[in-house]
C-alpha cells in the first residue's frame, strides 16, 4: 500500500529540543483525525459572503450546517477501516465536527502513519513526545484527511495571566484593582445579565473549586452564575491548589464571566494542552448541541511560529465553522509584547488571536475615578511587568475589513498594514491596574490579556441576550463602528506604537459598551436562524 504525506506535517520542534530517548512502544495514546467538508465549494461561497460583512450573524443552523458541511459518512467510514487494518480503537467518530479520535500503541501509530516517536526535552516546556518526519496517510484516505493531530504531545500554548508583581510599577503608575463589575461599569456596559446565553471557556490544564466560585460571587453580591465542566478527550476539572499555575487562568476566566454575565451558563471545555487537544476543545464546544454557547472565550495562546501550518489550518478551519455557526470567538493577543516571548529578536503574534474568524483581545492599564475613566494607555510594565501583544500576522492574510490600515512604530513612522493585524480590541489588562479575583481561597490581583477575552465574551453575551439573537462573526462590523471604542493614543508595546484609530497595540480600543451594542444590533432582513440553534 503506497502513502503520501498529509500537507503541513512536517513538524516543527522548537529551539532547543533535544531527543532523550525512544517511547515506550506499548503506550496508549490518543490522536485526533481531522476530515474534509462535504460542499466545500458552498462553504467557500459563504464564508466570502461571511468575510465582506454580507451575511447574517447565523448563516446557518446547527442541524443544516451538519447536513451540508460535516464529513461524509464514506469519509469516516474509510478511516474506521484504516484504524481496523492497523489495530487502532474508533474512541470517538463524529461528522459533526469532522472528526475521528482513534486510540492505541505508540508502535501502531508508528506503523499507521509511517513517522517515529521519540521523547524530547526543551528547557521551557519540559519533557515531551514528538515525530521525526512528515505524517503519512494511503492513497485512498489521502483526499479526505486534512490534519492529522495528537502524535506528539507538545504543550501547544501558555495562558496569559500575571499577577501584581511586588516590584515598583514603571512610570509613576498608582497601582488600583477593578471588580469586572466595576470595569463593565466604567465601560458602560449594557444593562443585560446575559440570561439565556451560554459562555464557552477554553482551559488546557488545571481547574476551578466550587468554594472558590461561590465565595467570590457571594462577596460581589452577584448571583452565581451556573458553570459545568465539559471533558474533552479525557481531561477534566483538576485543581491542582496551586494558584500560579493553571488554576489561576480557569478560575479568573469564569469568575470575570461570570461576574459580567451572572445569568448566562459558563461551560468550561477541559482539554489537553496540545494541538490536538486545544482545537478538539473548540471544536467540540461551537458544535456542542446541549449548551449551545453563542460565544467562546480562549486565554490560552502561542507564537505563530511555535505553531506546525498543518494545526494552524486545521485550528483556522474550526474557526470558520465558528463564524458560520454565529458563535463569536474572543481570543487573548499575548503578554510578552510585540515579541510574544519569542527571543529572536523579531516580531511575533499569538495564535489563535491572529486568526481572521478571531476577535484578538488587546491590553490596556485604567486609570479611573467614581466619575469614570481618566486615562487609558497601552499595557506596557517592562520585562517583568508585560506588556499586550500586538502585530502584523506572519501567517495570514490581510483580511478585507482591515484593507488601508497603517501601522503605527515605535518612533513614529507608519506603514501601511499589508497583512492580518492583530489585534481587534482592548480592555483593561494591566496587574497593576488589575481584577480582583478569588483563586485557590487568596484574594489577589491579576492581568493579563486573559482576563480580556472572558471580559469581551461577557459582553457579547450582554448584547446577545438584549437581542434574542447572536452577534456572531463581529470584526467586520466592528471595523465599521470606530466611534463605539475608546480610542487608546498613548504608548507602545514593543516595536508597535498607539495611534488614532486601529493600532497594533490595542486595535480599535477599548468598549463603549452601548455603542458596541448598537453596532451589533442585528441588520433589517437577518432575522435569527431558529433551527436547531
């Protein structure tokens, strides 16, 4: 039987990797089979229709988007067929989502895709299970797989939280600390409790205490919203107790959520930090029939280059569902600055946030009295501190809702943006001028462009909610409605610099909630789609 290599698979490990040693042969793993599209001609038409603004938030119901754009039952069938030649379980097999989670022995999936399994040890991310060459499929599933993910086990992104630092804040900043129902005051959010709605949260490790949650809603006076836990290719809610861990991000997200949008549902996707695991999770929540989140919130994120091109198509892919099935995704831009930590002296941008179907969430430091905001400038505190991430995507195009942008540099000159520019939006981010929140039973500070995405997501869910209907794919609109942000003129990030209008710093700015709302009310002639929604 002849194979041919999946495109893009040809693996990226990162600087520094070294190979320790074989795997165990006899390990049982899990590895997720992504699947083409039936009608990828219509869904090619819609998403242009989708990318110009043309078409409504929903443009097609859960049921009819299943019907027209999963896989093909043939599809999936030849890949149970493969398994079953090769010894590999079918733990999972849904058209839905296009995918097929199959389970064995290291040496079958050696033998299956024709790659070698070794362990590798990186200074940053510790031990690892990676592949030596490119992914191999038969010739006669060659056509219907798109990514192959899961055969190494790399963490595939950080969450970007911070907490208040003990040292002196830059520039003569007062540190301060916001409730999120002070910051969703002071950025005039609408009156809405998001009732109705379901908010997805993303998480790669760690987990959420109960106590915890009911002991900081308790305290804000708000009503606690209700939050379940979804498991995603076996991982689970784990709290591990240490709050500078994991359990720092899951927690911050739901209770900045939850706080914005008490009546909405909060269902929080656990999954395993890996390619597989973080795209397996989106996935499974835009497609997820029981809750039916209308907005998703990820705080997790890498450099693109960390990135193999076969995940980010495949991530990408799942995005544009995303914007079809009119669920808004809001994505953290990084806290590393227009570096994003790389350390090669170049620029980089986080993914997911610089996905087109993305609304990267950009960071700011607030300065604000009873009365309201008095100043608001990029998040930028030093190497220590951190700063927003921001920039010029290296992978993706300049998508139309961003054509005749400049860019704004450090030093003043400006250039025009030629390809996606990251990110959307802003809000506030800065430990120093934190969320007070509640983790592992310490009241603390925290920032970081995580707590944007949750805070963007609670606010989409607002608008949802006053509505009726979902906001969906919202950056084309958005890009229209320049009046309803807070434009951020002061300060840089790294190479990128603030300046009237979108920068590659905050973006458009940060919310003037009502102003957003109106931007979003849904068009005359795009009613909602009720179907199965």
């Amino acid at each position: 039987m002849t194979k041919q290599p999946v495109s893009g698979t040809d693996k990226i490990h990162p600087e520094g990797a070294k190979c320790i040693g074989a795997c165990d042969p006899g390990e049982q793993i899990e590895v997720v089979v992504m699947l083409r599209r039936k009608d990828a001609e219509g869904f090619r038409q819609m998403m242009a229709r989708i990318d110009a603004g043309e078409a409504p938030a929903q443009s097609v119901s859960r049921e009819e988007f299943d019907k027209r754009f999963g896989a093909s039952d043939e599809d999936v069938e030849k890949i149970k067929q493969f398994a079953a030649q090769y010894g590999l379980a079918v733990v999972r097999a849904d058209p839905s989502t296009r995918s097929v989670v199959l389970k064995g022995s290291i040496d079958a999936f050696q033998k299956a895709f024709d790659v070698k399994l070794e362990r590798f040890q990186h200074h940053n991310i510790g031990e690892y299970r990676g592949r030596t060459g490119p992914v191999n499929v038969p010739d006669d599933i060659h056509d219907a797989v798109t990514a192959v993910l899961g055969l190494d086990s790399k963490p595939q992104a950080r969450p970007h939280f911070r907490f208040r630092p003990p040292f002196k804040p830059l520039r003569g900043v007062t540190p301060a600390s916001f409730s999120p129902v002070d910051l969703a005051r002071l950025y005039a959010f609408p009156d809405s409790d998001g009732a109705g709605e379901c908010i997805a949260i993303v998480e790669l490790g760690g987990g959420y205490r109960d106590s915890d949650l009911s002991a900081y809603f308790s305290k804000l006076g708000v009503k606690a919203p209700n939050v379940v836990a979804v498991s995603v290719d076996s991982a689970k809610n784990a709290p591990t107790g240490n709050p500078n861990g994991p359990d720092g991000e899951v927690t911050l997200d739901i209770e900045i959520a939850g706080a914005v949008a008490p009546g909405a549902r909060i269902a929080v996707y656990f999954a395993p930090n890996s390619d597989a695991g973080f795209v397996d999770a989106v996935n499974r929540a835009i497609h997820d029939n029981t809750n039916k989140p209308s907005v998703v919130s990820i705080s997790w994120g890498g450099p693109e280059s960390n990135w193999s091109s076969q995940s980010i198509s495949a991530f990408n892919d799942v995005l544009q569902s995303a914007a079809a099935l009119g669920v808004t995704v809001c994505a953290a831009s990084g806290d590393s600055g227009s570096s994003d930590g790389v350390g090669d002296g170049a620029d980089h941008v986080d993914f997911p946030a610089s996905s087109p179907y993305v609304l990267g969430c950009g960071g700011t430091s607030v300065t604000a009295t009873a009365q309201g905001i008095t100043q608001e400038v990029v998040w930028n505190d030093g190497d220590q501190g951190g700063a927003g991430g921001g920039g010029v995507s290296g992978v993706f195009a300049l998508p139309a809702w961003q054509t005749g942008l400049q860019v704004a540099r450090a030093g003043g000159r400006q250039t025009p943006l030629a390809k996606r520019g990251v990110p959307d939006v802003a809000g506030d981010a800065s430990p120093i001028t934190g969320y007070e929140v509640l983790i592992d039973g310490d009241d603390t500070v925290v920032g970081g462009t995580s707590a944007v995405a949750p805070l963007w997501a609670a606010l989409i869910a607002r608008i949802n909610a006053i509505n009726g209907s979902p906001s969906g794919f919202v950056n084309p609109k958005l890009y229209k409605a320049a009046a309803a942000f807070r434009d951020i003129t002061k300060g840089d990030n790294g190479s990128f610099a603030a300046a009237s209008g979108w920068d590659a710093c905050t973006g458009l700015g940060s919310p003037d909630g009502g102003k957003i709302a109106a931007a979003l009310a849904p068009a005359a002639g795009h009613a909602r789609v009720k179907a199965s929604q």
